[in-house]
C-alpha cells in the first residue's frame, strides 16, 4: 500500500486518486501489464485501461512495445515537471475565464448597486443588535470613537463582562473624556459588583445612585444612543439593543438623564 500523502500530494497536482495510485505502482517495477497493475494496486480492473490512457495523456506512463502489453512509468523527473506545466496552464485558463465573468457581472450589477444606494431608508439610523456579543462589540466602539462625554444608565442583566465593562470606562477615561452612570441601589448589595464600582470611581467615572431605573442606556456624545428595553408583557429585561444614531432623540434621553442624576444619592465609600 502506497503512502497516502504521496497520493494526496500527487492529487494536489491534477492526478485523481486512481491516477496518483496507478503511477507510484508503476515506478516500482520495470513494466506492468493492466492486469498485474489493476492487482497490485487493487485498482478495478474495468477502470484500470482508462487510468493508464489518462496517465500517458498527461505524459506520467507509456504503452511497451513487445510480445504483450505493458506500461512503463516516465520518470518522475520528468512527468512531474510536465504535470505542473499542464496544471499551470489549466489555472491560468480558469483564472482568464473567471476574470471574465467578474468583469460581465460587474457591468451587469454596477447600475443595481448603484439604484440601490440612492434610495433613501427612513430606519438608517437605526441598528437592532440581537446578538451580545454585537452588543459589546457596539458599546466597546462608540466607547472608543466618544469625544466629549458618556453618559450610561446600568441595569442588569450584564451583556458584557466586568472586564469588558472596566475597559469601556478605561478607554475614554483615558483620554479625558467625561463619563457619569448611574446605578440602581441593588448594585452595592452585590459582591461581584461592588469593588467594581469602586474601580470605576478611581478611573474617574462619576458615580450616583437611584432606587430604580426604567431603561439600560448609554448616551454617546449626545448623539448615539445604545439602549435596551424591558419586555412591555412579562417586565423582564431584553438582551436585544437598539443602537439610535439621532441626536433630537438623544437630546431627549439627556434631559431625562439629568432629571434622575439630580434626584441621585452620590458614591459613598
């Protein structure tokens, strides 16, 4: 039995399998007859004339000439040279063929593309994230793109990790950029999130509380807004997010904002 990565690499180079296999029988002996090469290999002797035409086609066998009919391998010195040359060229073909094809869909698509980037939609400004790990990946970018001011309303249920979270608070503290949040008082009662806030008051993160929150919101710039609601039935918090690009509505959200951090107890240690 031939080493299979010899047969898998001849197969990288245009052979099929019964191919690669019928050409490393070969070489091993002076000359076969199809039938001892259809049993040394255990090549189907209905297949093996086709696999030894194929192979003298591409320039890896040839028929001797004598009382009976053998096959010769070519040596691989100079099949395998002459293997890649036809490979070569057959990709070339594929790759000129392809390259036409692209150049008529992209005459054929162009004007579609283009139709469709003058039509208006009236939700642009609108992305629903239904996925935690986009919503993380969101909070973490508009974090980094904040220029003057964050502002953040936290309620449970934790999207991102508080590692996720110290680093959103880090990023744009880190280069000035003011962050207040508010919190519900529940969060000091819990142990894991506690030194947590501690953490964020010592990277300047202004810090109030109050008894309870209706919306889970980070207001970016007074621009963006990134927001998730509570199901209006059961009450419960949503994973899903809404990501509002409009600055009337994040306006809107900034003075409602400022009502409850009026209202708000400060940090205490």
């Amino acid at each position: 039995m031939h080493d299979e990565s010899l047969i898998d690499q001849l197969s990288d180079l245009g052979l099929s399998r019964y191919e690669a296999t019928a050409y490393l029988g070969l070489l091993g002996r002076q000359s076969f007859s199809a039938a001892q090469l259809a049993t040394h290999t255990s090549i189907p002797r209905q297949r093996i004339y086709d696999v030894l035409q194929s192979l003298a086609s591409k320039g890896l066998a040839h028929e001797r000439m004598g009382p009976r009919r053998t096959f010769v391998a070519v040596a691989p010195e100079q099949a395998l040279p002459a293997l890649l040359a036809e490979r070569r060229s057959v990709m070339e073909r594929e790759l000129s063929e392809a390259q036409t094809i692209a150049q008529g869909l992209v005459a054929t698509m162009q004007p579609i593309y283009t139709e469709g980037s003058n039509e208006d939609n009236p939700l642009d400004y609108i992305d629903v994230l239904l996925d935690p790990r986009q919503i993380s990946a969101r909070a973490w970018t508009l974090a980094q793109q904040a220029e003057h001011e964050i502002l953040a309303c936290f309620k449970r249920p934790l999207v991102s990790s508080l590692e996720e979270n110290v680093a959103e608070v880090r990023e744009p503290r880190s280069r000035g950029v003011q962050y207040r949040a508010l919190y519900e008082l529940s969060a000091l009662e819990d142990a894991q999130l506690r030194p947590v806030l501690a953490q964020f008051r010592s990277l300047g993160q202004e810090l109030r509380f109050v008894p309870q929150l209706p919306i889970k919101m980070n207001l970016f710039d007074g621009r963006v807004a990134l927001l998730s609601l509570q199901d209006p039935i059961t009450g419960r918090p949503s994973i899903t997010a809404l990501c509002m690009n409009h600055p009337s509505l994040a306006q809107t959200l900034r003075v409602a904002f400022e009502a409850f951090w009026a209202q708000a107890q400060p940090y205490s240690d």
